[in-house]
C-alpha cells in the first residue's frame, strides 16, 4: 500500500506510542520485583531502557554502509536479549510475587517483552519508509530542511607541490598548529 508522508509521520507517533507503553509497563513489573531501595529500583528499570535507546539509534541513524548496519543491529540484538533475559526473570517474579499462577507469571513477560518486540521493529519499519519516501532529506513540518552537498573533486590534475602543501596544511590543521592564523584585522593607526 502507498502511504503518504503524513500518513507515515503518524504511524511513526502511534508506534512510538506502543513502545513507550511496553517500555514503561516493563520498567513497571521490574520495579514492582526490586527490593525495596532506590539504588534497586534504578537499576532493575535499566534493561528496558538500554532497549529503548538500542532502537532509537537504529531508527534514527541512517544505514551508512553494509557492515556498520550489520555491527548496530548485531550490537542492539546483543543487548535486547540480555536485557531480556533480565527483564523476564524480573516481571515473572514479579508477576508470581501477586499470587499469581505459575503459568500466567510465565506467560506475562512474554506479553510485555513481545510487544515491544513488535513495536520496535514496526518503528524502525516506519522510519526507513519515511527515509525511502523523502529520499535521505529530514522533513520537518512538511517541508525538507536544506541539504548541503558536497563539492565534486576537481576534474583537474594538481601539481606534487599543490598536492604536498594540502597534505602539511591538513597535517597543522590536526595538531592545531594553525590556531594562531586567525584573521586579524589591521590597527587604523598602523601604516
């Protein structure tokens, strides 16, 4: 199906909406099972939000080349299923701690966890759509932000002296050997 862009812009809010649901239920039910100090409690709400923050920079940084994907979602994936792993234990203690049935304290951090599965990965769907549909150019508001591009290379050869004199002057650049150059304007009273 064709969406338009504001179409696609308020899918991204709904979606943002359902992981922030399932991230602050989950923050919920392992703070719900965290003893009884704020030093705990900070730390049991860490998982979901370590989550969190792994699928902003997956959604919001554009693919820049194969293997620097591949490292980003490999290194989100590495911390969703810790994350998880603590995250279950912790809701489903948490859950049996109520009364609850051994089946149902099992069940609800399947529950919890799988939706933000889903909402994630609908995010990030949602967000590459919007990349595909503005072609790489951030729109705010409905209209693009200015894109700078960069200046094509010269088409004409420069000299080894040219060539040498770029190298030393990126070369002081780096070791701010140049921080001194700074234009400076003449004194009125000096000829």
């Amino acid at each position: 199906m064709n969406y338009t862009l504001s179409q696609l812009n308020r899918m991204r809010w709904v979606v943002l909406v359902v992981v922030l649901i399932g991230i602050a239920a989950s923050i919920a039910m392992n703070i719900l099972h965290a003893p009884d100090s704020l030093a705990a409690r900070l730390v049991s709400a860490g998982p979901p939000i370590a989550v969190f923050a792994a699928i902003e920079l997956i959604a919001r940084i554009p693919s820049s080349g194969r293997w620097t994907t591949a490292a980003r979602i490999a290194g989100a994936a590495v911390i969703a299923c810790a994350a998880a792993a603590i995250s279950y234990a912790q809701q489903r203690a948490a859950v049996a701690g109520l009364g609850f049935a051994l089946w149902e304290a099992t069940i609800w951090p399947l529950i919890i966890d799988g939706l933000m599965i889903v909402a994630s990965v609908s995010l990030v769907e949602v967000v590459r759509l919007i990349r595909n549909r503005t072609n790489g150019v951030v729109v705010v508001d409905g209209s693009p932000l200015p894109v700078v591009k960069a200046a094509q290379p010269s088409l004409v050869e420069e000299s080894a002296e040219v060539l040498a004199y770029r190298a030393e002057m990126a070369r002081k650049r780096e070791k701010g050997a140049l921080q001194g150059l700074a234009f400076k304007p003449r004194n009125a009273n000096h000829k």
